[in-house]
C-alpha cells in the first residue's frame, strides 16, 4: 500500500450507504459492490436512490456545505449488480475515462436455453431507436462497434451460466448481445428474457482491473457471484 492511500481515513460506519457495500476507497477512488434494483445515477423519477445520490451524501459525511464528491465514470444499468467505480477528483474521473476501454471487466450471466459454441467473441454494431432501446445492425456506419467475449461455466437443459469479457462497453451490450444469440439473459423483460417466476436480471459485474490514476499501481477488485445464479443452473 502506498503512502497515498495509508494518509486516507474512511468515514464511519454510520455513514455507509444503503444498498452499496464498499470495497475499496482512497483519495481518488470509490469501489462499491451495487446491488440489483439500483439505479447508477438520477433519472426525471428517481433523484435520491441513486448510488451517485448516496455516495456523495457519503463522501460528505452528513455534511451538505462539503465540496467533497464523487465523479461518475462508468454505469450499471439499473438491474445489474456488482462492481461500479468512481472518481473522487476530475483528475481521476478523467484518467480513469480516458484509459476505461484499456481495462478487463469481467461480467457472470444466466442465459435461457445452451449455446452451440461454448466459447467466442459476439461483434456487432449497436443502435438505439426512439424507445431507447439497443439493436444490432451490421453496417458500422449505423451504430457503435460492441464485442463481448463469452465462455461457457455450466450449463443444464434450461440454461447457461456465461463469464462474460466485456471487451466494449456500450449500453446494454451483453444483454443485446446474448439475445441476439437467441439466449437473453435470465430475467431481462427489455430483450426477451422475462419470465415472471425470475426474481431478478442475472447479470451482475463480477470482476474490474484497472491502472490507479495516482499511483499507477495495478488493482483487481472482485465480488462474489450471487448464490441466485449458480442454484438457478443447479436446479433447472
């Protein structure tokens, strides 16, 4: 540990936020664990439940005149759990941004049905249409370039568990994707994955390493997989 992050002090336990647990957090950065149902930032609907809404009233302490604050630099969708991190300075905000793409981040989903490949990379141009909604199209002149690399864990006759390398980050990347290969991920009533009885989107952000903006120290920061994922490939 370097002498940057030693000076840092986290604040109290009466602070932590709801819904977040922290994993890492220095001078620079915040690294939580979101769980499913949060949304990343605010929307027109929703201005406080947001994890950008109660890690700044963290970083503040309870304090509304702090200039302390945190920097959003990438997002979870708002049924997706697992690793998000922030910047706590525009330094890092913008280093972080800048080198984002250079970093392995590392997904786990449960898909409906088996793929006949259990290993690859689905490439793709994404669009959006006017009900904000993600497609695939071919021609590169029409949407964002998306890969995402896959590998299958475990599969049974209803469904798949996927480590997903999400090698582009682009909205709603896996789950177009994994539609697109006629396996939507478990849960997913936005591209065709909903079934009713599903308590959640199996989607969750297992694993980030990145470059630390200050130090330039590597870090890997990894949650566990949700026990719902494993039992529901276990059991169907």
């Amino acid at each position: 540990m370097s002498e940057h992050q030693k000076n840092f002090k986290r604040p109290s336990k009466k602070f932590q936020p709801r819904g977040l647990a922290i994993l890492f957090e220095d001078h620079d950065i915040l690294v939580v664990d979101k769980r499913s149902g949060l949304l990343t930032v605010s929307t027109e609907k929703v201005r406080e439940n947001t994890a950008h809404y109660l890690l700044n009233e963290y970083v503040r302490r309870g304090n509304s005149k702090s200039r302390n604050r945190v920097f959003i630099v990438h997002r979870l969708d708002r049924d997706t759990s697992g690793i998000i991190v922030f910047a706590k300075n525009e330094n890092a905000k913008r280093y972080l941004q800048d080198e984002w793409q250079g970093f392995k981040k590392i997904y786990a989903a449960v898909v409906n049905g088996t793929l006949p490949e259990k290993e690859g990379v689905i490439t793709s141009y994404l669009a959006e249409n006017r009900a904000q909604k993600m497609y695939s199209v071919d021609d590169p002149k029409k949407g964002k370039l998306a890969r995402t690399g896959y590998k299958v864990l475990r599969q049974s006759k209803k469904y798949s568990l996927l480590e997903i390398d999400l090698l582009t980050g682009k909205k709603n990347q896996i789950r177009v994707h994994c539609a697109d290969k006629g396996c939507p991920v478990v849960g997913d009533k936005k591209y065709g994955g909903n079934k009713n009885s599903m308590k959640r989107l199996a989607l969750h952000a297992v694993s980030i390493s990145l470059v630390h903006p200050y130090t330039k120290e590597k870090m890997t920061f990894t949650t566990k997989m949700p026990d719902y994922f494993t039992s529901l490939v276990h059991t169907q």
